[in-house]
C-alpha cells in the first residue's frame, strides 16, 4: 500500500516546461500588403521644408542596394519595378548589414504613416530626422522601428535587371535605381590606385570611349577597398545616384564591375 | 548527651541542608503524538551537567538541591527552557512535552537563491543557503529576509563558507564556492546540517572563515515514513512537488530515496523558465552499533533561463521584471540564455564511532556539465533589444547633437518590441552562414574526492582532531553549436579581428560541434589539518594546524591565430603551498555569559578563474600569480538569561594579495580593444559588529531584533594591468606588446560591492498552543554599493587617447565628479510567515506561507559599472545628458512575492 502511494506520487511529477527544441518559426515574418501611392505622389507631399507623413500611404519598392560589401552604410535605396522602374527611392536606416534582412532583390512595402520625408542636394529621402542649425534634415530611422515600417513581401527576391543607359542618357527620374554602363573604363590617370582611401568615401571617375565622365563613389569602409581599380573597359552596375546636378555611380559588391576588354584607346 | 547528639544532629542536618543531594527525574514526550523521545538533551544551565533521554523517554540526573534552569533540547523540535527548585531527596517532574519545530523545518524549504547568480563571473551569490542550518538567531535572519536582498554575512564571498557532505568538501576548484544546484531540490534529505559559524572549531575539517556545514545524509538519523510536500510560489519556480520515503529504523540496514520536481514557465522575472528535477537515494549498512558503511548518490538536474542587469533608463522604460534574453517563437517563449547544470554525485563512507575514536572516511565521484546558452552574432547587428544603441539615450548623447526626436521614435520602438525577435533571426540566416545562433559555454567535470577524519579523545580534556583530504579535478572547457537557428554551417573565426579560432579545423562547423575555444585545465589539492581541543570546567580552547598543496594547469585543444605560440598544449605549471592556523578561547563566565575569542591567519591558493589570464585563449597566467593572505579576529558573546537570549559579535579580517581577473572592452586613455584586466595585490578589510536578541515575552510570543554594522572596504591601490590580442590592426588600438601596466588604481578607502553593508530587522513571532504561528520582521537595509570599475581609477583615465596628453578639463574636482562611488537607495522590506499543522489518524498534515516584501518595495541587490568609457572626456560626455550610454547596470530585488508549502507525513 505505501508502495503504490509512493508510484502514484512519482507518476503525478507534472509540470511541463518547454524542452530547448524549436522547430522553425512557422509563418515567416513576411506580409502582403497592397500598395496605395506611387513614388511620385509621395514626392509630390514636399513643400518647403522636411515634413512627417500623416497619412496610411503605403509604397512598395524593390531592394537594389546591398551592404554585405560594406560599400553602402545605413541605407536602403529601391526601385518602383524590378525591370524597367518609371522611379527610384531610398530610406535612411539605422541598421547595419541590412542585406541580411532587405537583400538585395527583395520586395519590401514600406508603411509611409510617421516616416519623414526630406529632400537633401535635389534628392528625395525617408527616414526620421536629425536637427542641424534649426532646421530638420533627413536622419537615420532607429532600429527598434524599423521593422514596423519596412516589411518583406512574401514573394521570392528576384533579380532586378539593370536598365541599360549611357552616361549622356542620364536623368534625374533614374536616381536611385539600377543601371548599367556599357563601354566605360577607369580614367587613365586613375589606373593603379586602390577602390577607395582607407577610412574615406572616395571619388573615382568613369569615362565613356566619347570622353563623358561619371563619378564612382567607393566607400572607404567597403570589403573591397584595398583591390586595385580595374584597368579594362567594360560594363559597370550600379546604384544611380546623385547630388544635385552631379550622378554617381555605386557599386554593390565587384561582380558589379567587368572591365575586362580593350580600353577605348586600344590598351589593355 | 543529648546536647551534643541534639547539636551533631543539627549540625548533621545543615551539612545535609546545604549539600544535600537529590535525584531529578523526568520523561520526555512528544507533544503531538504523545510518543516518548529518546536522545533528548538535558542540560542543567548552571552546572554545564547533561544527560540524554532513554529509549522511553526517561532520564535521570543527580544534583545538589537548588534552583537551576534546564534547557530541553533535541533536533527538530523546540528547545524548552524550564526552571526548577529541588528540595526534596528525589524529585520526580513528570512528563515534560517538547513541540515539533515547524518553524524551522518548514523554513528550510524557502528559496534563497535569485537570478543574479546566473550571470557568469558575477560575485552575487550570497552565503544564506549555508546559513539556514543554523538556528542563531542572527544567522536566521541574514538566511530568510537580509538573503533577498543579497545581504552577506560579515562581507564574506561564498567561497569562505566551506560546506561538506558526510565530511566531503563540495566547493569547486573554479570560484571556490558551493554549487547549490548541485543537490538543489532534496531539502528533505538535506535537512541534517550541522553548522558552525566563523572560526570555531570543527571536528573534521580546517573549516574556514565564513564557518563550515557538514550534511549528514544517514537516513537513520531522520524520521522514517513518508512524506508528501507541494509548493507554489512565484519566486524563482512556481510549482514545486517533493516525495521522500525513509526506511522503517532497523538496526542494520537503513535507506532513504527522495524525488522532487520544480518548474516554471516564467519566474518572477519575465521569459526565466526553470525546469529541475532531483533524485537522491542513500542505503547505511550498520556493520555493529559503531560501524557504518553509507552509500549516497545525488543527481539534481536544474535548467533555468536567465536574466540580466539593467541600466537606470532601461528600468524606468521596462520596469524591474524586464528580462532581454528571450522572445516569443511559434507562441511559446524562448529564452536564449539557458543555463543547465547537471553533476550527479556518488559517495561511499565508513564512519567509526566509539567512545573515545571517531573516524570519518569517504571517497565521491562527481562528474557531469555545466552549460550557460548564448545567442552569439556574426557580422550581423546585435539582437539584444536593449542594446545601447537601439535605446533614446543612444540619440541624446550622440556626438553630433541631441536628437530628441529619434529618440523618442527609439522610445517608443522599444516599448512596442521590447523582446528578441527570433524569427527575424532566422530569416538573417537563410544564406546557409550563420548570422545568429545559439550555442553553450560548456563546462564538464570530473572530479575525485578522497577524504579521512579522525577524532581521539586523548585525555578526558584533551582530544585530538585530524585529517587529509585529496581532490583531483579533470575540467573539460569548450563552446558548442546548440542551434544554427536555419542557418547550414557556422564559420568560426573571430569576427573582431578576422583571425580563426582552431587553425588545424574547419572554419565551417555544424550543429554540436566544438567551436570558438577548447581547453582543460586539471587541478588537485592535498589538504590535511591537525587540532587540539582542551576542554576545562568552565573555560575551552583549540589551536588548529592546516597544510595544503595547490596545483593547476591548463592544456590548449586548439591553436589560435592570435597566439600561435602559446594556446595549444600546456601551460606552466602552477603550484600553490599554503599554511594556516587557527585558534580559539571560550570561557562562561557561569551559564548566563560566555565569551568567545578566535584568530586566524589563513593562506589560501587563488580560485582557477583568477590564477589564468585568458584560459580560453592562451596559456597565460597571472604574472605573480600569489596566494592569498587572510588574518582574522573575532570576539563572541553569549548571553542566556531566562527570557532573554542573544549574541553580540565583533570582527575585523584582513585579504592581502588577493587577485581578479575581468573581461570587457575599453575605449581607454591610451587605446581601444576588448581586454583581460589583472588586479594583483589587493587588499581588503572588513570589520562589523553582529548584534542579535530574542524577547520571550511570554511562552507563546517572542519579540526579536538583529542588527549587523559593517564596513567592507578596500585598503590599498591595487595594481592593474590590461591583456589583449595584437591581431586586431585598429588606429586607435592599444599596442603591439599586448601586455599594458597601468600602475595602481586610486581605490583604497571605496566600499566592496558584497551586499548591504549595514541591515536591521525587528521581528514577533506568536506560537500558539493549537499548533499555528505566525512571525513578521520589519527589515531595513542600507549602504549596499555596486562594483567599481578599476580602470577608471588609474592615471590613464586622464589621458586623451587623440593627443596622448591629460584632459585640460581633467581636475581633480571634475574627475571626482564622476568617479565618487555612490551608494545604491537604502530600503525597508515587510515580511510574513506563518504555519498550521494537524496531526490525524497517525498522519501529520503541515501547512507553511511565506510573503516577501509585502509592500512591494523596489530595490537594488547590487550592481556593476561599466568599463567601456576607459577616459575622462568620454565618461564625462556621455554623462552630459542624465542618461549615460554606459550608465551603471542593477540588479532589482523581487517585489511582493509569496511561498505556499503543504506536506503529509506519514
């Protein structure tokens, strides 16, 4: 009798708690929103001065920044299309290694409704804001909120198709999206330096066989800082960016740049 | 004639008169149950006389008539106190009944033990679990309302309180402290403790500062019978279940098993699940009424998830139960910082106990892991959710200007996703490489221990105490993969400096491989002591003797980029030879006073963790690795009147040459880098005054009070020197030595973070006669101070690591600012016990409650600066705004929690 007493007592050891396996997590943390603005509708809110949206306005966007090469730093830019983008956009994050959650290729929405909106050397920037003299500029958008506001779609990343253009082709609607330059190389004088200066966002200069020139902006932070310029002319994708009347070009990682042929002056 | 038979009779009469004999006899019984109890202590107060109580209950003792108080006693039971006049040739006084002490039994069963002692390499464990076998008064209240607070007796660390299992030393090799959980959740079986406080006498070890425990788990020596307990609580656990079934006394074989579980999803912190098991089973075989063989086994498995300290602004936003290691995953909670402990022990003893020879003998194997889960991160942000820079104070105290917006977007981000978002992590690692994942620092043991005690009784006075015990420990020390979180492999070299871990493996591991770092270290130590004891009529006096010998030595697994010369294979080796003595006087005055006076001069071998510099990366020790130099004095009071009982203490102990080892990363007056900082040759003194007293205002209630005046602090400048790694080419790092002396550190005279300083309590306890009580104790604490940083405290905090020259706003007045330690707030905690118990058919039912901090106070336990801001303009820059980037962090006290038991014995 004591026997049994003490059996049932063990067998009645309850209290369940949780084991260390999880399996993983079910729903992926994507949603599918449906956009209601376009990019230009959005732009269109811009008076004067830096202003927080107030309305719901959602947008939706493909990713074509990536900063696993460390050459872009706590910002995402994106296009309205993965091929053929009628606009570009990009949104100042506090976030570093973003491409592990916003890769490049990604469709992401983004939930516009307390997001600011400024406008900094003639192009367009969300995020949150940063004061500067008394006045409100563009700032980074601390990381806590960063997930309610930029969301994956459920869909697979694709590969956005760069539009093919040329340096005299440029135009201010292409800021912020994915182009390609077919014929360019490293300016002579150029040849032999390093991508970028330690530490330092540096300038290098892409000339087309007609002589017209675009700066590549390099950042001295990047993984690929201390390769030396590529010497050949090719073809060169990038993010198309631009201060005022001035383009740039920014490379995501060296894949972007093939300048393996001839140069225009016939030197390899 | 007659006159002379008349007178020498008269006179015969005054001799008879004043020295005339009686015999005093009674019969000891047992309230409840009215059973008679044998092995019941009478003392006669006055005379020191003493006797025990036969089988049925019955004892005998011959005194000259008078008055004299005799003080009842056996274990488990009230002690009685009782005044009698004896007149007549023999007086007979019956039956006297002793109660069951179900305060004491039920206390036993309260926790101690908090979520500060999970954090690694953290000096927060008090010493109250070793102190609820005492039944001091003082000792009492430091164990069940000072503990929660993490008040500590005398300033001691747990390392100094030596506790032993049937005579087996149970401290670990590693910090020099018990494991409680090693046998946590066997209260049952543990129950039988004999402690004894500061630097007594013990019969079969050196013992140590703090005082020593030994648990006696014979099972002949408690009850035999069933018993069921139940508990909830909303502590640490919330539900507790407990069975022990202890053999019917038989003279040759006796056994015992116990079984409990404990669990919670959530303790009083949120996301800490605990999950433990325990089983124990002892069999004694008694070869003859003095020989005993014992055989006990130990397995108490406890996994908990634990918390973590926080700064002021993450308190004020999240309150005092935040915990930001865990997150919700497919609806239930995750917490990654796990920490599982399971060491199952085995020991075999022989025990001898004659009249005059008593040996103690005993061998026990321990073996078993030791892990603590870690969600590590790889070239991806930091998933902490309170991370510095996810917080508003991140944006105020920005370089370029407060930014008072983003920080309220940050603010109001945090509240809205205050815990780790864990799918998020898994969709950073959908690339195959790691981004995120969890893995353990593991720790696994063996351990041999070896020991022998014997007592003679030399002369009637003079006995003579010694013994040797023989440790040997194998330590296994790694990290491994727990969960990739989707990720295919992980790649293990550091991502600081870009430099691998294990140049002979593959960077790519998986699932349950070893990673990051892999070492033993073995270690072993001969203690032996000697001790003589003189006992006299109304004095006694020890002087004890201990030898030891130290060694350890550590033995590398993998090469690491960073050390290529000196992280695979051995280490030197280290050997430590330390002497130590002891000594005590104990004279009663008559049995009312007594006065205690103890001395010691100690020598103890470094704890593992503070004799090498940076295990996990090289061989290095602490350069002038020392042992360290403890002297000691105390002096005992004793007061026993008949309502009124107490004891009064002071004492002064001096460390010398103590050594500490920290890891942290520094953006210092000459350098940035993650470093090992050495502190040698520090000093510390603690000196108090322990006051307890006990009111019997009537038999039913008694009105106590306690106070403890302490002063803990460090007495000199200690020297500091800070190791890192030279792979790592930063502009601003340190230098290519990897080796800084950065002279002393302006510290002597600045309070040690071992609790709350100075503590009172004022208590009533009511005893009713219908077996129910309750007691309540009002307790206020102050001076409790957190843990400094020392780095601060040296000349290269003066330095502006972008000149090399001072701070020009570095004056002494300015420095002062920032660096006076400053108290953490003093505090008052109500709490409430109470109990009932029915006796019914044979069956004995008990019911105990417990409430802590009734008025849900909110305090801090203790503390920690942080070291990141190593120079005077970055620590006075981020102290600009009020909300510092690197503030403090604490620990918080539980706020009003409750403990409810109910046990069956049968």
């Amino acid at each position: 009798m004591k026997w049994l007493s003490i059996v049932l007592c063990f067998s009645l050891m309850f209290g369940c708690v949780k084991d260390r396996n999880f399996e993983a997590p079910e729903s992926d943390s994507c949603v599918d929103l449906v956009a209601n603005t376009t990019y230009l509708e959005v732009k269109n809110l811009f008076q004067e001065s830096t202003i927080q949206i107030q309305d719901d306005l959602i947008i939706e966007g493909f990713v074509n920044s990536s900063d696993e090469m460390g050459n872009f730093f706590s910002v995402l830019h994106f296009q309205d299309r993965a091929e053929n983008p009628t606009e570009g956009f990009q949104i100042e994050i506090d976030l570093r290694d973003s491409h592990l959650f916003y890769p490049s290729g990604s469709k992401i929405f983004i939930k516009l409704k307390g997001l600011y909106l400024g406008k900094s050397k003639d192009v367009f920037k969300l995020g949150a804001t940063f004061p500067s003299f008394g006045n409100l500029f563009i700032g980074r958008l601390p990381k806590t909120v960063i997930a309610d506001h930029i969301i994956v779609a459920c869909d697979n990343p694709v590969s956005i198709m760069p539009q093919k253009t040329t340096i005299t082709a440029l135009e201010k609607r292409l800021t912020n999206t994915l182009i390609s330059l077919e014929d360019v190389e490293i300016i002579e004088k150029e040849l032999g330096l390093l991508f970028a200066e330690v530490r330092e966002e540096t300038e290098r200069t892409l000339v087309d066989c007609d002589g017209n020139e675009i700066v590549l902006l390099n950042s001295g932070f990047s993984d690929f800082q201390v390769t030396p310029l590529p010497s050949g002319n090719g073809t060169i994708t990038g993010v198309l960016l631009r201060e005022r009347e001035n383009f740039q070009l920014v490379i995501r990682d060296l894949q972007d740049i093939l300048l393996l042929e001839t140069r225009c002056s016939g030197i390899d | 004639m007659p006159y002379l038979t008349a007178i020498s009779l008269f006179l015969f009469a005054l001799r008879l008169g004043f020295t005339q004999e009686t015999t005093i006899k009674g019969r000891i019984v047992s309230d409840r149950e009215k059973k008679p109890l044998v092995g019941v202590k009478i003392l006669v107060e006055e005379t020191l006389k003493h006797t025990n109580s036969t089988i049925d209950g019955r004892f005998t003792m011959n005194l000259v008539q008078g008055t004299y108080i005799l003080n009842i006693s056996l274990e488990g039971y009230v002690t009685k106190r009782l005044q009698v006049t004896l007149k007549n040739k023999v007086q007979e006084i019956g039956a006297l009944f002793l109660e069951r002490d179900i305060v004491r039994n039920q206390s036993n069963n309260l926790i101690a033990i908090s979520d500060a002692e999970l954090l690694e390499d953290e000096a927060s464990i008090n010493n109250s679990s070793l102190l609820q076998a005492s039944r001091d008064l003082f000792l009492n209240r430091a164990a069940f309302d000072f503990g929660q607070a993490f008040f500590r007796v005398r300033g001691y660390d747990a390392q100094y309180g030596k506790i032993l299992i049937n005579g087996l030393p149970m401290n670990k090799f590693h910090d020099g402290r018990p494991q409680w959980n090693n046998w946590g959740g066997l209260n049952d079986v543990m129950r039988n403790q004999k402690f004894s406080l500061g630097l007594q006498a013990t019969a079969i070890n050196f013992g140590d500062l703090l005082g020593t425990s030994n648990i006696d788990t014979r099972p002949s020596k408690s009850r035999s019978g069933t018993r069921i307990s139940s508990s909830m609580s909303n502590r640490t656990y919330a539900g507790r279940f407990m069975v022990t079934y202890t053999s019917p006394r038989k003279k040759n074989m006796n056994y015992v098993v116990s079984s409990s579980r404990r669990w919670a999803s959530q303790g009083y912190n949120d996301g800490t699940l605990y999950d433990a098991f325990s089983v124990f089973g002892a069999i004694e075989y008694q070869m003859s009424s003095r020989s005993t063989v014992l055989l006990s086994a130990i397995l108490a498995s406890n996994r908990r998830g634990r918390s973590s300290a926080l700064t002021e602004e993450v308190f004020e936003l999240l309150g005092r139960r935040f915990n930001p290691n865990w997150g919700m995953q497919n609806g239930k909670i995750r917490n990654s910082k796990e920490r599982k402990i399971q060491e199952p022990i085995v020991m075999l003893n022989y025990l001898f106990e004659g009249k005059k020879f008593q040996l103690n003998t005993g061998i026990a194997y321990q073996f078993g892991k030791h892990a603590r889960g870690r969600l590590g991160y790889y070239n991806a942000p930091n998933p902490d959710p309170i991370y510095y820079r996810y917080l508003p104070s991140f944006y105020i105290n920005s370089s370029i200007g407060a930014n008072f917006r983003n920080a309220e977007i940050a603010r109001e981000g945090l509240l809205q996703n205050q815990q780790i978002d864990w799918s998020q992590l898994y969709t950073a690692n959908s690339n195959g490489r790691a981004a995120y994942m969890v893995y353990d620092d593991v720790i696994k043991d063996e351990q041999l221990t070896l020991n022998g005690s014997a007592n003679v009784q030399i002369t009637d006075f003079l006995k003579l105490d010694f013994g040797v015990v023989y440790q040997k420990l194998n330590s296994k020390n790694f990290a491994q993969i727990n969960d990739l979180l989707g990720a295919d492999f992980h790649e293990d070299i550091d991502t600081f400096s870009n430099t691998k871990n294990d140049i002979s493996g593959n960077i790519n591991r998986e699932t349950n491989d070893i990673f990051n770092y892999y070492y033993d270290i073995t270690a072993s130590q001969l203690q032996t002591f000697a001790q003589f004891r003189i006992k006299q009529k109304k004095w006694n006096a020890f002087i004890s003797g201990s030898l030891s010998n130290t060694g350890y030595q550590r033995n590398g697994h993998f090469q690491n980029e960073r050390y290529l010369n000196n992280s695979l294979g051995p280490s030197e080796s280290l050997n430590f030879k330390d002497v130590s003595a002891k000594m005590g006087l104990d004279y009663s005055f008559n049995s009312r006073h007594n006065l205690q006076l103890h001395g010691a001069l100690m020598r103890k071998p470094p704890t593992l963790q503070n004799a090498f510099v940076n295990p996990r990366e090289n061989n290095q020790v602490v350069p002038q690795v020392e042992s360290e130099r403890v002297e000691a004095v105390a002096v005992n009071y004793n007061l026993r009147l008949p309502k009124l009982t107490g004891r009064i203490t002071g004492y002064h102990t001096q460390f010398k040459g103590v050594t500490d080892v920290n890891f942290f990363f520094v953006d210092s007056g000459i350098g940035s880098d993650f470093v090992q900082e050495v502190l040698t040759d520090i000093k510390k003194t603690h000196s108090g005054i322990e006051l307890g007293l006990a009111y019997q205002i009537s038999s039913a209630v008694q009105l106590n009070g306690v106070a403890a005046l302490g002063k803990f602090v460090y007495s000199n400048n200690p020297s500091v020197a800070i190791n890192f790694d030279t792979s790592t080419v930063t502009e601003n790092g340190i230098s290519d030595t990897g080796n800084v002396d950065l002279g002393r550190a302006s510290i002597k005279g600045y309070k040690l973070a071992q609790g709350p300083q100075q503590a009172f309590a004022l208590g009533i306890n009511y005893r009713d006669p219908k077996y129910w009580w309750v007691g309540t104790t009002a307790n206020y604490m102050t001076s409790n101070y957190g843990n400094i940083s020392t780095i601060t405290r040296t000349e290269s905090f003066y330095i502006d690591p972008e000149t090399n020259a001072p701070f020009p706003d570095a004056t002494d007045e300015n420095v002062s600012k920032l660096l006076t330690q400053k108290p953490l707030d003093s505090f008052y905690l109500l709490n409430l016990v109470g109990g009932k118990s029915w006796l019914k058919n044979g069956k004995y039912i008990s019911v105990f409650a417990s409430i802590n901090n009734v008025f849900d106070a909110v305090f801090r336990t203790g503390g920690y600066e942080q070291s990141r801001n190593g120079n005077f303009g970055q620590l006075q820059q981020d102290n600009l705004s009020g909300t510092p980037s690197f503030a403090p962090k604490y620990w918080y006290g539980y706020g009003r929690t409750y403990f409810l038991n109910v046990a069956f014995s049968f």
